[in-house]
C-alpha cells in the first residue's frame, strides 16, 4: 500500500487591506458567509483596537483564505487578545483545520499575542418559525436546545469537533448571548427550492400580526426612504431614546459616522440608513449593512409616541424589500438568545423576529486558543471580575 500523499502546507502573512477586499471579491474568494465584521473595514470602525489583514496561500503562492484580526492590548502587559469576529473565511469544510488555523495561531503568536478568539461563520442547527413559536407557548421548553431542530449540520458538528481536538476551548454563553457576538441569530430566507423569492412569498410566510402592521403602516401613511449621513444625528437621537426606554447603553454618534465613512468608502452599497416619517415625524429608523449575497439588520431606533403607527414594521419591510433588489440571499435580523421561557426578559424581541416567519439559526460559538497559558488565565481572571 503506498503512502498517502503529504497535503501541501499554508503559509500565513499580512494583506494590504486592496488584497483583503479583492480577496472577499473574487469568484474564489466570494463565500455567502462572509460577515461584514470580516471586511477591512470593519477594522477601521473598531478604532479602539490594532487590525491587521491576514492572507493564507497556497503552495503554489495564490491566495486562498483571508482575515481579519482585531488586537486589543491586556492591561499590564504588553501582549494582546488576537479575535477574529465571525470569521476567519477559510475553507471550513476542509477535514484538517490544523492546516489552516496552526499557521495562523504562529503568526499571531509572534504578532505579539497571548491567545486567539474566533467565531467560526459555521451553522450547526437551524430551527422554523413555527417550532420557536411553539417552544415559546410550552411551558415544558425554556431553551432553543429542547426543540428537535429542523436541520443538524454534518459540517458543523465536524469543526466542533476538530476544534476541540485541536485544544480550542468554547466560550460560555450567558444570559442567552455570547460575550462577543451572538451565537444565536435570526434569518429570513429569501431564495427557496426555485431560486429567489418574490414579496408575496416572502410576505406569505410572515405571521398574520406582522402583514396586518406592514398594511397599518401603509394606510397610515408611514413613509420610509434612505437617508444620507446628514440624517445620522436624527437617527442617533431617537436610538439615544431607544436606550433609555429599553434600558441599554448607546454608542455614541461618532461611531455611527465612523461605520457609515469606513463601510461605504468600501463599498456604495455596505451601509444604508433608512428612517421612517409620519406626517413629518421620525418615528423609527434602522441602519441595514450588506455584503454580497448577505443582508443584516444591525441596529435600529423607535419611537415611544406613535407605535400605533407601526414604523418598526414598516422599515423593517422596507430593508427586506432593499435585500432582495440586490440579490441577497439572506436577510438576517442577527442575535436572539437561546431562552424560551415566557417570562424570559428577550423573549419579546424573540417574538419580534419569529413574527418574519424565518429560521432560528446557530452557529458554532466563538472559540479561544490560549498561546501564552499563563497570561490567558489571568486576562480570563480579570474580565471575570470586572463583570
């Protein structure tokens, strides 16, 4: 029996973030997965942390995989966290990771990190409308988890595996969300078995709730159009409303702006700002980002007065509507928790969401690789008892 053939090695080194988005860009490189938190932008909007453009390439010297890294420096020390959120785009499919990821935790090491943290853009579960709904009115079901899911990903449940294998230690999720990003999103398909959906299917497979407040909208007279960067202020004034009626912290409006200059530089269509007017009043706005074939709801502002109006139906319409005239694939309204139970504080926003009549979607989590042990116990030590 002859010996299998060696598999050729990767070699990782820094892209110029033109490499980087050519990259993502190219019938190679173009994944329906790939977040907008793995673009070179994005490495400008997160101003408060080091960002590098990591390339992979192959033994014959194309490129074949790409990155991005956020370094953020730990107190006392001059090492940092490497974190590469909802990425990095490799082939996950691939049946010996190590090939990919051993290159890569090398040359972060010698960047100057004591540990790696990455969300692998895999899904491992998927769950309808009509189940989450069902779990919800249940008594007997409190998590996402006690529901049979629709579809169990074979892909998935291998990365999870080697992963593991390969000494990357899962993060907790608490409270329902990861301490980064969500491991639990909600979707809106909008392309099926015969290829893109129209508005009527998409709207068909809304709850009755949910078409009933898009046509109160309407006949209201709700108007939503596409703002322009001059518009963000008003935006940030009602989202500041938002926050203190639903008790979260903002961010502040430079961070709106730097999104909105960094994400549109890259690309016209990235970021879209869209408000909603009653009778000249601003009673919801929404900020929609999209990458290729990918469309996400990423943040959004109503109104206390005039919710009778159903502005947040509308501009939620409104963006879905956009996604689907340039050819998205996915409209994604991002995290949900894993928690069921009716008297679960985000169960509310939950049935926001499954009132679209999409998919509860979850990926395999965020993952740590510690490369310095000791100084990733205490930076672990340390976020622990600041939170």
């Amino acid at each position: 029996m002859t010996a299998p053939e060696p598999v050729p090695e990767l070699t990782v080194r820094t892209l110029t973030p033109a490499e980087h988005l050519a990259f993502l860009d190219s019938p190679t490189g173009h994944h329906r997965s790939v977040s907008f938190l793995q673009t070179p932008a994005w490495g400008a909007v997160k101003s408060e942390w080091r960002h590098e453009s990591l390339g992979w390439f192959g033994p014959t010297g194309g490129l074949v995989g790409a990155g991005l890294v956020l370094y953020r420096q730990a107190p006392v020390v001059r090492r940092s966290l490497a974190y590469l959120p909802e990425g990095p785009v490799i082939d996950w499919a691939a049946d010996d990771l190590a090939r990919w990821l051993t290159p890569m935790a090398d040359h972060l090491r010698r960047a100057g990190a004591f540990a790696v943290r990455m969300g692998p853009p895999v899904v491992l579960r998927r769950w309808s409308a009509a189940q989450v709904k069902e779990g919800i009115a249940a008594p007997q079901v409190t998590r996402l988890g006690d529901l049979p899911p629709l579809e169990r990903s074979a892909e998935g449940a291998r990365v999870v595996a080697q992963l593991d294998r390969l000494g990357w230690l899962p993060q907790a999720v608490e409270d329902g969300f990861a301490a980064g990003q969500p491991q639990y999103n909600f979707w809106v398909p909008l392309t099926g078995a015969d290829g893109p959906l129209t508005e009527q299917q998409v709207l068909a497979g809304m709850n009755q709730l949910w078409r009933r407040n898009i046509k109160k909208a309407e006949k209201a007279g709700v108007v939503v159009t596409a703002g322009t960067r001059a518009d963000l202020p008003a935006f940030h004034a009602l989202y500041v409303h938002t926050a203190e009626r639903d008790h979260f912290t903002p961010r502040p409006l430079g961070y709106f702006q730097t999104m909105h200059d960094a994400l549109s530089a890259e690309d016209p269509g990235r970021f879209t700002l869209f408000l909603a007017h009653h009778e000249g009043d601003l009673v919801a706005a929404t900020i929609a980002i999209r990458v290729g074939e990918h469309a996400w709801y990423s943040y959004g502002a109503s109104s206390t007065d005039k919710r009778e109006v159903r502005g947040s139906n509308a501009v939620q319409w409104a963006m879905i509507r956009a996604a689907m005239a340039a050819g998205a694939r996915v409209y994604d309204l991002r995290g949900i928790t894993e928690t069921l139970a009716a008297d679960d504080p985000h169960v509310g926003l939950i049935q926001f969401k499954v009132g679209t009549g999409g998919q509860a979607v979850e990926y395999a989590g965020e993952w740590d690789l510690p490369l310095n042990r000791l100084l990733y116990r205490a930076f672990d030590l340390y976020l622990k008892r600041r939170g």
